[in-house]
C-alpha cells in the first residue's frame, strides 16, 4: 500500500497500491499560534504531577513560547504553563517531534531509554512477589542451595519488566511460611490497581499429598512447600491470585519447582545427580505416601487452568512451569535452579528473535531456555527430561528489546515423543502467528516464519487487556477497489485515545492511518462512537485483491509516536518494517507517553494514584478485517 493525492496519474501505482486518501476539504496551514490538538492541561511546570492552571480544548488557539524535552511553553490568555509536545500543532511541530525524547532532568533521571537493548524504564503500576525457600525448619526436606541464586536472578527479570525495586517484595526462607505467602499475596492485592502488571516467582519445593478430602480415588494434590512444612496447594494460590488477576492487565507467574519425584518411573526422594562437578537437587519433597511421587498418579492443578476456571481471560495470565506435572525439576547450588538460569539469561540476550518481529514473545524465550535446559541434561541417562510449559498468554512480550533475529530457523530440540516413528518433532512445524491464548499449559512451540505486516499488529493485539470491551466496525466489509470508501466505526467502554494501523492486503506495507498529520485529535469518551475517518481526510480502496487488516486501539494515555521510523505517505506515516522499525512500532503504541515522568516511575509508598491514568500503559484493541474485491 501507498496512500496518493488526487492528482497522482500513474496507472502504475493504481496497481501496487491498497489505498488512496484524498483531501476533500480546505485544509489551511497553521502558523504561530499554535493549535491544540486534544484535550489537554496546562500544567504549571512541565511533569505531569505539576498543579493544573487550565483546561485546554482540542482546536482551542495558543501562543507557544518555548519547547524543551517533550514538553511545550505556552500562553493561552492570561496563562502561561506547560503541555506534552504532541499536544499542539504549529509550524514548529519538527522541532517540536524532535524534542520528543527523554528528559535529562528529574524525569529522566538514570534512566536507560534507547532504541537498542532492553528499554528498563521503572513503572509504577508494575509489582513483583519473590519467593524463594532453600532452607526449611522441618526435618527430611532437602535444603536446595542455589535458591540464593534464584532470588537474585528473579530480581534482574523484575527490574526487565519494569519494576521498581521498591515494588518488589522479597520472602525467604523463614520468612517463607504458609501464612507469610498468604499475607504477601494479600498485601500485593492491596497495593495493586486495575490495570497494573504482576509478576509472581516461586523458586523451592514442590509437593504432593493424597487428596482424601476430596475424593476417594486415591488422586493427590500438588502444592508448594512452604518453609514450615505446610503447602500451598495450587487451588489456594488460584484463590489468592484471583483478586489480583481480575485487576491486572497481565499476571505472570513463575513456578521454579516440581510436584513429581519420578525418575524413570521411580521415587527419587532426595536422590541427587552429579553434573558438571556438582550436584543437582531435585526441587520436591512428598508429604504423605510413596504413590503420590510416581508421576503416574497425577491429578494435574496447574495456576493457569484454576485461573481460568475462575473466569479470567487467558490473555491476561502468563504461567512458566519449570518442569511438566510428572517431571522433576533441578536446583544447582552454584548457579541456582536450572529453569530459571535457563531463562533468565534467554530473556537478557541469548534468545533470537525467531519470526522477526521485533521483540521477544515468552514461548520465544521459553523455547530458548527449554533448549538450554535439554542441552545441559543431555548426558543423564536417568533423566528422562525437564520440560518447561507456558499456560495463557503466550504472545505475552516481558520486556521490549530490539531483538536478535535468528539467521536461519532455528529448530527446538525434541521435548515431546511424536506420535508415530516417522512424525517429526513438534518444533519443526511452524506454528500460526498468533494462537488463541489457552490457560492449558503446553510445550512451547514458536513460529520460526518471518511475520508478515498482519502477523505484526495480531501480536500488538494480544498484549491488550483483554477484560475491557471495544467495539470497532468497517463498513462495508468488502470493498470495490476503486470505488468504496473505508468507514470505521469506533465505540470504547472507557476514555482515551484512539489508534488506527492497517497492514495492506500486499502483505508487505503497513501504515499508521490514525492520528495522521492533518487529524491529530484523536481524544474518545467513554461510550462515545466516533466515526473514521472524519472530516478533512478520506481513504478509498485501490487494491490489489485481498484482505486488510486493520488494528483498533484504545490506550489510556497518550502515545508518542513522533519516534517512529517511516517515510510520509499523504498524512499518513508507512512504518519501516526492519527490526528496529517493528520493536519501535510495538512498543510505542504499548507504552505511555509520559513514561519519561518520575511520578509514572516511583512506586512503593510514594506512588502518585493522582495521575495513574496518564502513566497506564493498559490499552483494549481490535483487529478488523476488510477484504478488497474488483468492481464489477
């Protein structure tokens, strides 16, 4: 696709292109004074927790006086005060785009922002829950040394995700029993509001215990070992999780443990392998018969499967398993548990970027770690493997990076037995872009195909919060090239800002339609339809044959999309669709413009409720299909 004038001739172009956006209305050059493009504040200084002076309208005319790092000095009547660059439009908007970048004053402060790396701004609204339990006050339970390990390893993934160091809550070892993960969890509850982000990482034993309370076919239950020797069964921690999942845009949980003693179909107890001049630990301890630690009598709970069963969306949960329900997972006293090493080190740089899109999803990072973990246990003929599974949102992205991109298929070593002699392993066969989230846990499996501009905004799609209702309709669904205009239809449950992106039916080009360089207005109430596009700008089909795919999003706050890389189509933007160009596009319409700000940053105690709203990174979305057909 791309978009043309009028008074374009080329038949050429007639061909290549998916759409063509005509101006219909006079569309007059604005000068200083500038133009508000939103609704906006003015702020007494430029921090979006500075004291308002007044409300600004959208199309409301102001005198700018200065611009500095994102924000703009303005005048509006008797008030001068400051607003967000993107805010206002004038015949400095390049300069003003430019500027667009992170502060190197209080808002900025010891940030790390680049468009390589991972992009470790501290959130606020971001959580995490540590426990790690290496040593236990009851007698018989193998103390696992490499916990030490896991507990800072589970810190480095926290401050990847975002989170703050004063939003991380630790509980170790004696300060692990049943009622203190009880109270933890309780205590995140509290702190956490709608919209925030999660992490829980659990790193000792797992157990399991005949369930006699609640059947009598001898099944047995799995939980965690807390460091009194009481469990945490899988349903209770379902129960504890449940509040803080149904408020959470994501809940990523972290289990670096096992419920099966079993080694080639025998109780292993306490039994420990050498490898590599050490001892690896198996991570469980069976609280009640010898049956209950052979993996065949297994009555799977996984916290996924509980959550769902309680009504939250498998796009909201992200559960990582170390091992499968009848395998055993192992704790290294040099390097903690071998999982969480595994991923560890594949979500900060070992991982590739196997269908080039840009970032790295968790089934990419998981199959990294699973190849890693296979590796390692290759030599142990008693092992019969250690599988991680994913349950829920396996699209989840953790942390956005400019990916590595694998220089040729990489292929997953064979974690599952195939169903015939001749079937090939599960990762060779590439797997859809984008899979319904399934709170079932399974192997991961990831696309090793290049994705295609489609393939791209599905997976800008599944980081949504999939609770929060919008409704985005095309009409009509088939359009005569040539002839039929786009009209889109956009009605959201709450207030925000409303993007519009659409990937060609060439299946290479992908553009940025809404907000565009003549509409920048792109406010929406709550339960207001607005209607696309609107006056001033048109879109009309121009082919070739095939379908679009258009992606509706409504984000809380604002997005800074001056960033992004591409070349002017009319007033539309087409993205540059390399690896940087893709990473910028997801994370750009992801994260909040104001995420620059200190008061979007400091959690804890501190943390400013006041401007939640403009610090959320949480969106809803659509994706919309509009097929092009030839005018009969």
């Amino acid at each position: 696709m791309y978009p043309y004038f009028a008074n374009f001739k080329s038949p050429r172009l007639a061909q290549l292109l998916l759409i063509s956006a005509w101006i219909f209305a006079s569309v007059h050059a604005a000068a200083e004074p500038m133009t508000v493009l939103r609704a906006t504040e003015l702020k007494a200084d430029r921090y979006i927790d500075a004291a308002s002076l007044a409300q600004l309208s959208a199309g409301q005319t102001v005198e700018s006086i200065k611009v500095e790092a994102g924000w703009v000095q303005i005048k509006s009547g008797d008030k001068t005060g400051w607003v967000r660059a993107l805010a206002v439009k004038g015949s400095n908007t390049a300069q003003i785009a430019t500027a667009s970048s992170l502060d190197s004053g209080r808002s900025g402060n010891n940030n790390s922002m680049v468009t390589t790396g991972i992009r470790s701004v501290p959130k606020a609204s971001r959580h995490a829950l540590i426990i790690g339990i290496g040593e236990y006050s009851v007698n018989g339970v193998t103390p696992l040394k490499g916990v030490t390990h896991d507990m800072q390893s589970a810190r480095v993934i926290s401050q990847a995700m975002s989170i703050p160091e004063e939003n991380i809550t630790y509980l170790r070892d004696s300060k692990a029993t049943a009622s203190e993960i009880r109270r933890g969890i309780q205590d995140l509850d509290a702190r956490v509001r709608p919209g925030d982000r999660v992490f829980v990482y659990y790193s000792g034993h797992g157990t399991r215990w005949l369930d006699t309370s609640r059947n009598n076919n001898g099944q047995c239950m799995e939980g965690l070992l807390a460091s009194d020797g009481y469990a945490v069964t899988n349903i209770e921690m379902s129960d504890l999780l449940s509040p803080i999942a149904k408020k959470t845009d994501k809940l990523m949980v972290f289990y670096d443990s096992c419920h099966s003693g079993g080694i080639a179909n025998q109780p292993l107890r306490t039994r420990s392998i050498n490898l590599a001049g050490t001892s690896l630990t198996p991570k469980f301890s069976n609280l009640s018969l010898e049956a209950c630690a052979k993996p065949s009598n297994m009555r799977t709970r996984s916290i996924s499967t509980e959550l769902g069963s309680k009504g939250i969306f498998p796009e909201n949960i992200v559960s990582i398993a170390a091992s499968r329900p009848d395998e055993v997972s192992f704790d290294n006293p040099l390097t903690g548990g071998m999982a969480t090493v595994a991923w560890r080190d594949c979500m900060l740089g070992k991982a590739k970027d196997l269908d080039q899109s840009g970032s790295l999803s968790v089934e990419e990072i998981t199959s990294c770690a699973q190849v890693n973990l296979t590796q390692s246990l290759a030599n142990q003929p008693d092992i019969l493997g250690q599988n991680m599974t994913i349950g829920g949102n396996k699209a989840f992205i953790p942390s956005f990076q400019v990916a590595s991109i694998a220089p040729e298929p990489v292929v997953t070593l064979q974690t599952a037995q195939p169903t015939s002699a001749n079937a090939p392993p599960a990762s060779n066969t590439p797997a859809p872009a984008l899979v319904a989230p399934s709170a079932t846990p399974s192997l991961p499996q990831p696309t090793l195909q290049s994705v295609k501009p489609r393939d791209l905004l599905a997976q800008i799609h599944a980081q949504r919060d999939a609770s929060r209702t919008l409704s985005s309709l095309a009409n009509p669904k088939r359009m005569r090239i040539l002839q039929d205009p786009l009209r889109l239809s956009v009605k959201s449950e709450r207030a925000g800002y409303v993007y519009v992106a659409l990937a060609g039916s060439d299946q290479k080009s992908l553009y940025l339609l809404f907000p565009n360089s003549l509409d920048g207005n792109n406010r929406i109430e709550a339960n207001q339809t607005i209607e696309l596009p609107k006056s001033g700008w048109r879109i009309t089909a121009a082919g070739p044959k095939g379908v679009n795919t258009v992606l509706v999003l409504v984000s809380d706050s604002p997005r800074d999309l001056s960033q992004l890389d591409g070349e002017k189509a009319g007033p539309f933007l087409k993205t540059l669709l390399n690896t940087e160009g893709k990473s910028k596009l997801q994370w750009l319409l992801a994260n909040s413009e104001n995420q620059d700000q200190q008061a979007c940053q400091t959690g804890g105690a501190k943390r400013n409720l006041l401007v939640g709203q403009d610090c959320s990174d949480g969106f809803a979305s659509a994706l919309v299909e509009i097929e092009e057909v030839e005018a009969k």
